[in-house]
C-alpha cells in the first residue's frame, strides 16, 4: 500500500481509497521490456531524461507562462498566478494554438521528448528503427484540475497499431500535485477494448472518447488498482493505447502548475496518423496545437484533451 497523506489522492473531488491504490513498479531495463509492456502494460522508467534538461524544460516552460501572466514570481517556483493575458494577446483559437504550439516546440522541451535518450528506449523496446509524432501534448495542470479516464486508442488510431504513449513529468510531480495513473492489467480487459476499439473521435465526435464510468467505480468493479508513483525529473511511463490511465486531482495548496507532456513512439517502417505528424500538425479537427486544453489560459475551466 502506498503512504499518502490523508485525502491526497482524489478523482473529482472523491478521495481515492487506500485499499485501491499501489504503487508502479520500476521495469527492469536489463530485461525484455517489449514483454514487460505486454505483460502489465506499462513500463515505468526512472532517469531515462537527463534531469538536468528536463529542468531547463521546466524552466522553458514557466517562462512562457510567465510572459502571459499566469505564474508567480520568483517563476522556478511554478506556481500559478490567478491570472491571465493570455487571451488578450491570442484572442482567437488559433492564435492560442500558435502560442502553444511555439511553447511546445521550444528547444530545451524537444531535446527532452524528443531526445536521444528517449529514442535509445524506443529503439529497445521496438528493435527496429523508430519514429516519433511531430505534434506533443504539453500539459499544464493548475490546482483542481485532472485528466479524465481514458484509452489512447480512440484520439490517434489512424496509423500504426504499434503506437506507444510516453508521459513524462516536467516538474517534480508529488502524490498531492496530481500525478498520473494507471488502473493495473487495465490493457486486458476485453469490455473496454470492445468500446473503444475502432472508435475515431474526430469521425465520430458525440459519442465520448473517455471513460464515462467514475473511476473509483471502475477500479472496484474490476478488481484493479491505481497505481501511481511520486515523480522525478527524468522519470518516464510508457504505456499501450488500451491501457486505461487519467490524473489524480492536483491538490497542490500552493498552487503548483503540475507539468508534463506525452508524446507518442512507433517503429519507423509503419504507417503514422497524419493528424499529429509533419511540420504543421493539424491534430484534432484541424485546429493543431489549438485542440489542447492546455492552449487555453490557465484561468479557465478544463476540456478533456
Ligand atoms: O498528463 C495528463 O494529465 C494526462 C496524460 C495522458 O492522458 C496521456 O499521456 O495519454
């Protein structure tokens, strides 16, 4: 069981019971990683980013949020302000989707997600040579708010099955600041494959992309439980697109901006989605960076992607 302090782990406001939670286990980077991932559908790696780099990402970060107003002074502390320009200077949904997509493309964040560390992974768990999405979904989590419950499969299916999603912390990520889970063997349950598999949600846009089931509920009926960790600088979770994960509130009470981003991995030799690869990824309904949450000030209420 994990030691959490009292009311630290909540999902909409209800508090996550102790009975239900675990902790990720670290892979075993000297074995067969492609079989651990098959076999608990995620691999959880320490020190695969160089900390250093991913602190000047952390860094690269504020300072852009910082530019629009949304974080504290001294800004390497990262928490949140209250407030907002952003919109004053990106009125439209396109000129956000610009501004994140700049923040997103920002050289020390890609030498992180994109990096040559990151690769060497892919490389192993693949054995063949490997490929990365253009586009990356940069995270900033302000207190209060959460990642809904979900698979991957159904927001970027359109290319190679082999995909894998990669979440790596930008900041340090305590059981209080909202870090993500995963419901354990989650990527073995043949009712949620059935639901989701095939389903576009840009084909198919009323019918939900995430789970509808309160996580608590889903976790208890399953037999399941969250597993979660306190992250580093430099941790990574990889993990297959059925694998049913989401956020913990961010329960920061200083206001921790709780940063991350995931970015997605694929052998080189198959087929990738087109919304999210080439220079100018048009993503979701072709609103590129836009399509995000996070494009959005800070101040405003959370979206699902
Ligand atoms: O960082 C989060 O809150 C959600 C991340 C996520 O859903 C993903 O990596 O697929």
């Amino acid at each position: 069981m994990m030691q959490t302090s009292k009311h630290s782990l909540t999902v909409n406001g209800a508090v996550v019971p102790e009975s239900s939670l675990d902790e990720l286990r670290s892979a075993d980077v000297n074995g067969d990683i492609a079989q651990q991932l098959s076999d608990n559908g995620y691999l959880f790696l320490r020190g695969v980013h160089d900390p250093v780099e991913v602190d000047a990402a952390r860094l690269e970060v504020l300072h852009r949020l910082a530019e629009v107003g949304e974080v504290k002074d001294p800004v390497k502390c990262g928490l949140a302000s209250g407030t907002s320009r952003r919109r004053e200077t990106y009125p439209t949904t396109d000129d956000l989707g610009t501004f994140w997509r700049s923040v997103s493309e920002g050289k020390a964040v890609r030498r992180v997600i994109n990096g040559p560390r990151i690769m060497r992974v892919m490389s192993q768990l693949f054995q063949e040579p490997v490929q990365h999405f253009a586009f990356a979904w940069l995270r900033a989590m302000t207190a209060g708010r959460a990642s809904p419950l979900h698979v991957d499969h159904p927001y970027m299916n359109r290319g190679s099955k082999r995909l894998v999603t990669c979440w790596s912390p930008l900041c340090l990520i305590s059981l209080t600041d909202g870090p993500l889970y995963i419901l354990k063997d989650s990527h073995k349950w043949p009712d949620i494959r059935q639901q989701f598999d095939g389903h576009d949600v840009d084909r198919e846009p009323s019918r939900p992309g995430h789970i509808e089931e309160s996580p608590i509920t889903l976790a208890q009926r399953k037999t399941s439980k969250f597993l979660t960790a306190e992250f580093n600088l430099g941790d990574c979770l990889i993990f297959g697109m059925f694998t049913v994960h989401g956020s913990f509130d961010n329960n920061s009470s200083a206001g921790l901006i709780r940063l991350s981003c995931d970015t997605r991995f694929q052998p080189a030799a198959d087929p990738m989605d087109e919304r999210f690869a080439g220079p100018n990824p048009p993503a979701h309904n072709g609103l590129g960076y836009g399509c995000l949450s996070a494009s959005r000030p800070l101040t405003e209420a959370s979206a699902l992607r």
